[in-house]
C-alpha cells in the first residue's frame, strides 16, 4: 500500500528551509542550525450528536520512512499559518477541508498555545476546541489537492483506550487535547 | 540578554539533514522534502518531597528566533537516542545530567510514545514518568558542555495556572504529561 522506495540528501531545498541562526547569549556569540518553519493552528472537534472527536488519519513521509510498515498517522485537524488571516478564521477553515464541517469562527475557543521541536525548528502551535454536528456537515473533507486525509471519528468511551494503545500513531497533541477535554468539557458527555 | 543577530540560509549543514524520501502511495511514485531527526526521550519527573514537577529551562535559539524578545522554554528533561542504550537508560541519564538527580531505572514507568512535526520530521518521543527526592540529588544538574539548562521546581498545587499561563512558553508535552499526573496519579498529592 505505502512503501519507501529511497531517500537522499537533499541538495536544493525547496520546502525546508534550512537556516543558521546567529544570536548572542550574555554576550557570547554562538549559532545554532535550524529549520524555518511556519506556525501552526490546530483544532480538537468534538460532535456533539456522535460524542465523538473528530481526528484525521493520514500517511506521513517522514514516519513511514522511520516505520517502514506504518506510516499512518492519527492527528487533530491543522494547519499552517501561511496568510493574512486570524489564527481561528485559518483553523476554521482546515476544519472545513479536512473535515467538512461549516463550525462559525465565533465557536472557537482558543486552549492554549505551545512549542515542538523546539531543537530543530521551534514550530508554534495555537490549539482550539470546537463543537460541529450533522447539521454543519457541508462536505466529505479529506484536504485540499492530493492530500489524502481520513476524517475519523473517535467515540468519547472509547478514547483513553485509544490514547494509550500504540498502534494508532498520534501526535502529543491528540493525547493533550483529550485530557484537556475530560478536564474542561466533563458536562458535556 | 539574548538577542538575534542575524540568521542566514545555510548552505553546507552539519547538524541538520535535509533529505528526499521518495516513496509510493497505492503504486503512485511521490517524493517529500524532510529532515532528519533523531527519535528522543522524555521524562516527567515528580519530587516527592517538595510536591513539584521537575522541569528544565532553557533557552532555543529557533523560539528566539520568533519571539525577539523571549526565547526561553520550559521542558521536560529530555534527550535524543543517539547511542546502543535503551530508551529508558537513555531518559535515566538525562535525569542526572540535566536536574543532578539519580533515579534507579527500574523506577521509570513509560507513559507513551508520539510523533511531533510530522510534516518535517516525524521526531518519535518516548514520554516516561519518574519520582525523585533529595536523597536521590548527587549534582546540581544543568546538562552537559554548555547547555546552560536551569533546574526548575513547579509546585503541583500552581501547575494548573501554568498550564495555562503563555508567558511560561512550553513544549505540548508539558501540558499532556501534567494531565497524565493528575489523571494517574492523584493519590499522591
């Protein structure tokens, strides 16, 4: 289904943008290699109708090239800030093409905002919480162009089994965002 | 104190490795610009006596690259594979290293495993809890060569505003090992 065929080094980038940052610490002059890298929204969806979160499930390069037999990947619906626009209104609208719901922006509700990879690139993301139901459902979703995205749907009774079973691949923020969930939004379930 | 001088695209790295993973998705030949990654450990520590997390501070020369003003980060203690060790060896090791505690590494309990910056790198971190107390401190920590890492002590009964204060900039994975804690370990505090 997937496989890697090769990898090589990369001569000319055209996506990563690799960077030396020079910068000064109490005086000291010292570099550090890195990545430019955009920041990032990202949304935990929660239906209400299905008590389900709504995740996308997609084939990633990079882990299939660690995994050789998995590169599957369970994510919170994201998106990188690359235009003039809020955080929320660009979250919104990854929620609408990934996952085909019309959530109005007003109904974000920003949790938090962190740091990855704080080695290599620093990459900055906000984290929302959205509510949808079949009464927003516009399209199918799966992404814009060839992007290849599964919208799936984790039902709240079955999501601590499901954060804690390795064999679906997720990000930090799946697993952060659930807890956040069961810990603020308690009343809805 | 910290400043940006000026950064620059980096033609000859010597830490960062920009590959091409060519690849095949349902027969269709694809490619994928990333960069290589080192899978990593982490650890959140929990000291016993005090009733605190045990996290490091550090300045990242790529969030100071963002922030002009703020480049320091709040982390777990935390470490790349780069050696024949186990993952567990390995997150032992940082301990002492970065916060100059001796934990046994029988004691580590692994919470998960996840993958962040996956469009990039697919870096794979497994996420472990320890406990520490004074009778275990034989240094005063701070990491190796000039890592210049500040052991920080958060109370847990102060943890929650810190979650959630963006002026303490943090990985994801504080915030989902802090809930992890609260979720599994309750009865200690």
């Amino acid at each position: 289904m997937h496989k890697i065929d090769s990898t090589e080094k990369l001569k000319n980038p055209r996506f990563i943008k690799p960077i030396m940052i020079n910068y000064s610490h109490f005086g000291v002059e010292k570099k550090w290699e890195a990545v430019l890298s955009h920041d990032s929204v990202a949304v935990l969806i929660y239906h209400t109708q299905r008590n389900a979160f709504v995740l996308v499930k997609q084939l990633r390069a990079t882990v299939l090239n660690k995994n050789k037999d998995n590169g599957m990947m369970y994510e919170l619906c994201a998106g990188i800030v690359d235009k003039e626009a809020s955080n929320a209104q660009i979250a919104k609208e990854e929620i609408l093409e990934e996952c085909g719901y019309d959530v109005p922006v007003e109904n974000l509700e920003k949790i938090s905002s962190f740091y990855t990879s704080v080695g290599i690139s620093g990459t900055h993301q906000t984290l929302y919480y959205a509510e949808c139901d079949d009464s927003m459902k516009v399209s199918e979703g799966g992404g814009l162009h060839d992007e290849d995205i599964e919208v799936i749907y984790v039902p709240v009774e079955e999501s601590r089994e499901f954060m804690f079973d390795e064999s679906y691949q997720k990000t930090t923020g799946v697993m952060m965002s659930f807890y956040w969930f069961f810990d603020t939004k308690q009343h809805l379930i």
